[in-house]
C-alpha cells in the first residue's frame, strides 16, 4: 500500500521545481514507512510506501532490468505469488519479493492486457523513459482512488489524493458546482468528475495512456451482461458461493505484517471475520466502536462473534471532539451526507494504536448483494405497481422504525414512484432524491452556475448493458456504479489511509462478483430476507443470532451529530460564513435551523448535516491553502 503522484509534459518540466516532492509530502500519511522518487527532464514520478508485503525490500519506483521503466504502485495484487511463477517461466528476473514488481514483470511481458489477470485493489502508474509515456490503471471496483488533471500546457498531473494535484500552483481551487448538486441529488457527487474543476478520477476497470499525441482510456472490465443464469438446486449455488467468498478471503489477507478485521456485529463484517479464522492458525484481532445508550450501539453482537471466533477483540467508544472534523473534511476531500466516516476515522485510528497496518471490512456486500432497503422497496413497487393491497405489516418489515400513522403517507409516496417508472426501471430502489427544497436552498449566483440538473442514475451508470436483465440485478449493477464507487470506497480508503491504515473489502472480489451475476434474484432476497445468500452460506460459520438479524445502520444519526456539534455547526452555518462561501441563501438556512429547533413531522437533521459539511469543506479546501 502506497501513496502514489507524478506530474509529466512531452516537452519538458522545470527543473529547478520538484512539483513531485511537494506532491508526496501532501499524501506522506499513506505511506509513512518510505518515499522514493525518479526525476528527468519530462517526467516526475514519487511513491510514499507503507511497508506490508516485502517490507524490507526499499522504495518505489521499482525499474526494469534495461533501466527504462519503472513503476509507482498503490494496493495489493493477491495472486502476485501465482503471476510471479509464471513470469519467472517465462524467464523474468526478479530482484524482490513485492507485488509491485509483479506488475511491473507482468506489463513488460503481456503489455496493457497485464491488468486482465490481476485480482486485487490497485491503482499505479508505469513509464517508460524510451516511449515518452505514462500507463495508468485502476483496479475492477475502484477500491483504490486515482486522480487525474491536464493544464491547457499539455502538463499531466496524477495522484491518489486530491490534495497532492492540489500542491501545483497551476491548480485553480474552482468548486464543480455540479458536484454540489449531485451530492442533493444522490447522496454523492459521480465519477469521473470531482467537487474540483478540472480534476477527475480514473474510472473502475480502465487504463489510461499519456504521452506527447495525448491522452487515451479504455476499459479493461466490466461486469459481464450476459452470464446466463447457473443451473442447479439452490443449496448447490449457496455452496458454490461461499466456496469462492472463502477463497477470496484465503487469497485476499496475504500479508507479511498482521492482519485484523473491523466488526460490526453484521453479517457482512462477521463472514469475512469468521472466513479469515478459518485461514490462520492464529487469534483473529477484531475492533468494534460502541454507542454508549444508543439503539445503534452492536456491541453484544461483536461480542459474540468474537467469542465464537476466539478472537483477540477490541472494543472503542465513539468519541470525537469538534477539533477533529476539520482534519476529517481534509482527509475525505469532497463533503458527504453520510455520518458513516465518523467511526470509521475513530476505527481506523484504533487499529494504527493495536499496530495494524490492514484491515478487512464488509465494505461492498450490501451493494452485490442487495442488502440496503432500497432493494426491498423495488419488491413493495413492483407489488404496488400490479395492483396488490398495501398491507400495514409488509411497510412495518421495511420500515421498522416509522409510527403507524407514517404508514400510509410512506404507501402513498411510493405509489407516486411507481407512477414514475416502469416496473422493472432499477431507480426505484436507488435512493434518488432531488431534494424538495433546492430552488429555496441556493443561493442565487449559485443556481445561475448550475449548468443542468442531474443525469437519471441509469444514464451516467449505463445500466441499459443489463435491461434485459431482472430488476434488481439492473438494481445491483447501479450501485457498484454509484453508492460503491462514489461513496463507500473513498469513506474506506480515505478514513484508513488518513491514519495509514489499508482497508481490504474482500466481498470485491472480480471473480466473486461474476459468479453472483450468474446466481438468480430470488436467492439474493426471499420475501424481503436481504442477503438470503449470503445469510444461507453462514450456516454454521456464524452465530444463529447474526444470521437471524435485521440489518443496522452503522452511522450515527443525524441528530445525534447536530447535537453533539451545536457549537460548530451553528459557526459554520452562520449568515455570513454562508454568505461568503455563497452556495446556500442564508435566510433559508437560518429558516431551518429554526425549524429543526422546533422539532415537527419534518426531520431537517439530514439536510441541515449535508449543508454543514459543504460549508465546512469549502473553509478547509478551497480557503485552507495552508492546510495543504
């Protein structure tokens, strides 16, 4: 695991400037134990490395044999060791033990296609000195971030943060205002753009070549639209499945430093904890943060499946000072609606405390899998939209947390969106929400910058690959697209990495991910059971009380943060910090600080938390120049 940046021009760099330098220095937490640079008259490229395969063999970049290429590398390749055989028969030296050179052995012999035969996270740039080129690539998912920008000189310019495109003076801080819109919109802004103008991040499953004729992408993977359905009883395709999540569970801890695992008490994180405990002959480290008093807090949960696993557990109480969020808003670098980054900073810094460099984490299972509510309600619209009775107890099972008389206004919202859409349209279980109070919410210069309202998620996701497909495989297609790529990725990397911290979600397995495309709807969701598959192959593996259980948010809520954050919020929401940073119409805001005050039918925490966390990422990285 590496941070990684470079800069290059076709017609040459200033050699009196080492943009590259202050580049890594912005990135350093990502790779702590090592830097390394390569410096010539057209290109710059560093590696800041943290030190977890072959954690003696020195820094990046890593050359060939012939001195003219080398590579930067961010991630893990789990079958370097099986690539690194064949390379070696096809009569590749090797001068170490890592991964990286790996990659580098595997470019030099099968060229782009290289990246076909890696399983893994990564993100990593290669150049050769003799073509004047830069090869860039990002693993199937995108678990490893990459960022790009190009200056009107021809100038290149990449990173795994933001922050170190940043440190070039030619770099305008300018806010995407789409992105601003998209965050109301989804939840998230969406790739390839970024909350910056002109920066943009390399998409999942591509590779990208630069060199003095420009710049060129491809795609190397995607999900496959036509796998055909598996025959077979259903416990055959169960144990199919939890055969191959085992296996990318035994492939995906390969490690020379230990290993721990983050624990919710969920059936995400307690499957790949108990598939790990079946890999090692030693004490699993689980790490759980608790809630004191809250109906959130899981700690009995953890507890047991760390007691069945006879792990070495670790429990944190979530504690955090407003101090810290400016350092959070940093590390995220783009402002966010959920709360979910808050324990998973606490989390990530507890583990550097025990000594860990990785963890594994359930990250990605709810989107492969159908897990989030959204999925069940494309079931109670689909049931909807053909006719059917609503029932007081099918709302109850989707809702749980809603009063009796919420029931019938919720039924009559979705009817609206199954008026909307078609049946089988996969937006019905994405959580799009174009937030009623937009026009009211923007400032006026801000509305006029606005150049179009957001795209229908099918568009920017190109689910029409999948429309021959059943809803809600076009449903979970949408979301390794969106919710995964834009935001449950960079919360793991982001919260891990600010701590220097590698966070491996092993439910991201390419392979694995193919095999559930291949697996029927009704074994993915019985009734409104989420996750039936993935329930049904912990058999025996798992507690019977993790299986049996309703799923649990993981983030804090809403108004526990307002609460807990009075002081700050009310700061940066302020007429005149509002004023300045000229996103929102302050009077409005004020109306709903005023209204949340009073309480009410209208829960206004969750737009008010968003609307803070742009202010407070507009304070920290458009007028934080020094903080970077």
């Amino acid at each position: 695991m590496c941070g990684i940046a470079g800069i290059f021009n076709p017609q040459g760099l200033d050699d009196s400037v080492l943009h590259v330098h202050r580049m890594i220095q912005a990135i350093r937490h990502r790779g702590p134990d090592a830097e390394g640079f390569h410096v010539e008259k057209q290109a710059q490229l560093g590696s800041c490395r943290l030190s977890i395969i072959d954690v003696d063999a020195g820094p990046q970049p890593i050359w060939s044999e012939d001195g003219r290429t080398c590579i930067v590398f961010n991630g893990e390749i789990y079958n370097y060791r099986e690539l690194r055989e064949q390379l070696a028969e096809h009569g590749r030296l090797f001068r170490t033990h890592t991964d990286t050179e790996v990659v580098l052995q595997a470019y030099l012999k099968w060229g782009n296609s290289c990246v076909e035969r890696f399983k893994g996270m990564f993100a990593f740039c290669i150049w050769d000195s003799r073509r004047q080129s830069l090869f860039l690539a990002r693993d199937h998912f995108g678990i490893k971030p990459l960022y790009y920008s190009r200056l009107p000189d021809g100038t290149f310019l990449f990173g795994s943060e933001i922050k170190a495109i940043l440190t070039h003076s030619a770099i305008q801080r300018e806010v995407n205002p789409q992105a601003i819109d998209n965050l109301f919109t989804f939840g998230f802004n969406t790739a390839p753009h970024t909350f910056f103008q002109g920066i943009e991040q390399l998409l999942p499953g591509h590779i990208l070549k630069v060199d003095r004729h420009g710049i060129k992408m491809a795609p190397y993977w995607d999900i496959p639209a036509e796998l055909p359905y598996l025959h077979g009883d259903d416990c055959e395709l169960i144990e199919r499945f939890r055969g191959k999540l085992q296996e990318a569970v035994r492939q995906g801890v390969v490690s020379d430093v230990p290993v721990g695992v983050y624990l919710s008490g969920g059936i995400d994180s307690s499957a790949i904890a108990a598939l790990y405990s079946k890999s090692t002959d030693q004490p699993v480290k689980t790490i759980t943060i608790t809630f004191d008093g809250a109906d959130y807090d899981e700690r009995d949960f953890s507890r047991s499946v760390a007691s069945s696993l006879a792990a070495e557990h670790h429990e944190f109480k979530c504690s955090i000072g407003a101090e810290e969020i400016g350092p959070m808003v940093r590390a995220l670098e783009n402002p966010i609606v959920s709360l979910l980054h808050l324990p998973l900073y606490l989390l990530s810094g507890k583990a550097k405390e025990l000594g860990l460099k990785v963890v594994l984490s359930g990250d990605g299972s709810d989107e492969i899998l159908g897990g989030y509510d959204y999925f069940k309600q494309l079931k109670c619209m689909e049931f909807i939209k053909k006719g059917g009775p609503w029932r007081k107890s099918v709302l109850k099972r989707l809702y749980p947390t809603l009063q009796d008389s919420q029931l019938a206004p919720m039924h009559e919202h979705l009817a609206r969106a199954a008026e909307r859409f078609p049946v089988n349209h996969p937006a019905i279980p994405y959580r799009y929400r174009e937030f009623q109070f937009k026009e009211q919410l923007y400032s006026r210069r801000f509305a006029q910058r606005l150049s179009h309202f957001a795209q229908e998620p099918v568009q920017l996701a190109n689910v029409g690959r999948f429309s021959h497909r059943p809803a809600f495989d076009q449903a979970i297609y949408l979301e390794t697209k969106l919710r995964l790529l834009n935001l449950t990725l960079p919360l793991a990397d982001k919260m891990g990495m600010t701590h220097s911290v590698e966070v491996r979600p092993l439910f991201l397995d390419h392979e694995l991910v193919e095999l559930l495309f291949q697996i029927p709807p009704h074994l993915k969701m019985q009734g409104l059971n989420e996750k039936f598959l993935l329930k049904e192959s912990m058999k025996g593996i798992v507690p019977e009380t993790i299986r049996a259980r309703r799923k649990q948010p993981f983030n804090p809520p809403a108004p526990w943060f307002l609460k807990t954050m009075d002081e700050l919020v009310m700061e940066y929401l302020s007429p005149g910090k509002v004023r300045e940073a000229d996103y929102f119409d302050p009077q409005f805001v004020q109306e709903l600080l005023i209204q949340h005050r009073k309480g009410g039918s209208l829960d206004l925490s969750g737009l008010i938390v968003v609307v803070f966390f742009i202010q407070m990422w507009h304070e920290v990285m458009i007028n934080g120049k020094d903080m970077i």
